[in-house]
C-alpha cells in the first residue's frame, strides 16, 4: 500500500470516529429531550397535586396548616423544577442544531476526503494504464526499429522473416487482439508483384500483414480498408500527423466478423520518406473486463473516454463505442484539453477524469472514475 493510500486509510478511520462520536451526541440529546419531558410532566402533576392538598388544608382549618405549608413548599419546588424545565426545553433546540451543523460537517468533510482519495486513485489508475499503452507503444517502436535494422542488412528483410518477428510479439502479448503492418506500395521489399494475393497480401501485392487472435489462434489476414476513404483512420491519421495516434472506436471485421476496437498506430519511415505504419489493435470489450474488475470504493466503475468523446468503455456495454454526451461541456473540453477535471452531480454521483497521454501522440484519452458518494460511505462504514 502507497503512503498516500495509507495515510488516507488512516485520516478515513480518525473522520468515522469522529462520525460514530457525534452520533453518539445526537442519541445522547434525543435521551435528555426525553427524560426533560419527563420531568415537565412529573412537575405539571406535582403542582396540580400541591393546590389540591392546599384546598384540602384550608377546608379542614386549623388542623391542616401544617400540611398547608408543606403543600406550599411542594408547590414551590414544582414551580422551579417547571422553570428548569422550561430552561432545558429553551436550550435543547439550539444544541440539536449545532449537533446537526456538527454532523453536516463531519459528512462533508467525509464526502470531501473520498472525493479527494477519488481523485488520487484516477491518477494512480491513470498512470498503470498508461504504463500499459507505453509498453504496447515500445512494442510498435521496437517492430519499426527491427524493420530498419533488417532493411539495412538488405539480405535480412524478407516477408518471411518479419511475419515471424510480428507473429512472436503478438503471442507474448495476449491483451492485444492484433498487430499489423501497412506498407506503402513495393516500400517493404520492391517485390509486390510476386506477392500477389499471398498470405498478409491482397490483389495489390503490398505488404499488409495483419496478425490478429480473432478466431481464438494467431493467424494473419491482409490488413482491409487501408484506402477506403472514412475506413482508413488508422492508415491516414499517423501518416498526416507523422507522431503515434489513439484511433477512435470503430468497427473492423476480424475472423470473419466486424468487432469494436480502437488501435494505436505509429508512422514510420524508410530512406527519410513514408514508409507505411506499424498498428496495434484492441478489443474495446476486453479493455471493459479489464477495467470492470476494479470498482472503486466497492461501487464504482472506470470508464475510458476518447479524445473525441467517445466511449472506449462502460458499464453498459451498449453504450460501448457511443458518444458521451450526457456529460456536461466541462468535461468535455477537459477530456480534449487533456486536463484534470471532477464535479458531483445532483444525483450524489462524483465523476473524476484523470488525462491519459497515449504513445508519443498529442491527442490524449481520459480515465472517468465515478461513484455514488452516499453509496461509497455506506459502503466504507460497513
């Protein structure tokens, strides 16, 4: 556990505490307003009884003074105990009001203190999946820094060889649904025309191997849409931007059928020009179960927002791929800007949107972390 995680445990322990003492307070209050009544009931009677036995005493004369005098002093003593009553019933209301102010205070700060360690969680959650992109964005470096070093050596790049080196990065990264290498034409080898409709090839003979586990196995298909205006994102993108690109959702067929993902694409070049791009391909379905394991504060969830709005993940996996527009603008600019950004809604449920830098892009996704804060504590005071 951080020291940041533990020292929040520790201030959440020392706010219940605080919590379970005002409680306390307020049942202790509620006991007084009771017994206070009690009192003023018990002093009501009593002085009643007091001027029945002060009417018995004159009646009987001479023989009951003494009794007179004894209901006098009864009476008196009501009277106080009345008074004193009335004080406490005076002062009672205004300590019930401070003990409410005390315990709005105590559930602010409460709701404050996990907002914050809500906050600190999104960047800690933020940052492992970056860590996670960072290493499939070293992956797609490490195949273009291969590619150049085979290039170089003229004899080492030959299609057969790099599909193995694409098939082996593939296999030891089982979280990726595929790798793919799109080539500009005769740019891999100047040899198209003999690869005509082979394996990871098309009608066009280029270089297109798309190395993908859509079909349970590692098996490769030639990359499709590349030159599809509105298909080729992937290809198009990089290839204008020159730097790594998180494509939005879309769909692509895979294995024989059409699957949400969204793919980290890099450019790359051969000789100072163009050369084609490196891609690596997620299942948006698979980044859900991913993140639907963790849920903050035992009723979270974590959601992964595009840099176009678009939700990559959520709990409603029909809402997979749609764009988010039941957030307020704010967020929105936030998520574009690639700012930090959070706000409660009037439902009681806190959204926290953590920046998420991807590869060596300029175009950042966000993390949402949200949760019911009324739920949250219910939860943490169990």
């Amino acid at each position: 556990m951080s020291d940041a995680l533990m020292a929040q445990g520790q201030a959440s322990g020392t706010m219940q505490r605080v919590k379970t003492m005002v409680t306390g307070l307020e049942r202790r209050f509620q006991e007084i307003a009771s017994i206070a009544d009690v009192i003023n009931h018990v002093a009501k009677h009593t002085k009643l009884l007091s001027f029945n036995a002060t009417i018995e005493a004159a009646r009987v004369g001479e023989v009951g003074r003494g009794f007179s005098v004894v209901a006098s002093e009864v009476r008196n003593l009501a009277e106080r105990t009345a008074s004193a009553t009335a004080d406490i019933n005076r002062i009672l209301p205004e300590i019930k009001k401070e003990i409410g102010e005390a315990v709005q205070g105590v559930e602010q700060e409460e709701s404050e203190g996990l907002l914050q360690s809500g906050i600190r969680l999104a960047g800690l959650e933020a940052a492992r999946l970056q860590a996670h992109f960072m290493h499939i964005a070293t992956t797609l470096h490490s195949l273009k820094h291969t590619l150049r070093g085979l290039k170089q050596a003229k004899e080492g790049l030959t299609r057969r060889a790099f599909d193995a080196v694409m098939s082996e990065y593939l296999a030891h990264n089982p979280d990726l649904l595929a790798l793919a290498c799109c080539m500009e034409p005769n740019a891999f080898d100047g040899r198209d025309a003999e690869f005509v409709n082979t394996p990871g090839t098309d009608a066009s003979g280029r270089y297109i191997p798309y190395w993908n586990r859509g079909s349970g196995k590692i098996v490769v298909e030639p990359v499709s849409g590349y030159d599809t205006q509105g298909e080729n994102d992937y290809y198009e993108l990089p290839r204008r931007a020159g730097r790594d690109v998180m494509i939005e959702p879309y769909d692509y067929p895979v294995g024989g059928r059409i699957v949400k993902i969204t793919s980290l694409a890099s450019p790359f070049t051969l000789n100072g020009r163009f050369a084609g791009v490196m891609v690596a391909d997620f299942l948006l379905g698979q980044l859900q179960a991913d993140l639907s394991r963790n849920k903050p504060f035992g009723t979270g969830a974590l959601l992964l927002i595009s840099h176009g709005g678009v939700y990559a993940t959520h709990p409603d996996t029909h809402l997979i791929g749609s764009k988010a527009d039941g957030l307020p603008a704010e967020a929105l600019r936030a998520i574009t800007g690639g700012e930090r950004f959070h706000y409660v809604d009037e439902a009681g449920v806190a959204r926290i949107f953590h920046p998420l830098p991807i590869g060596e892009g300029d175009q950042p996704w966000s993390l949402l972390l949200q949760f019911n804060v009324a739920a949250a504590l219910r939860n943490g005071a169990k």
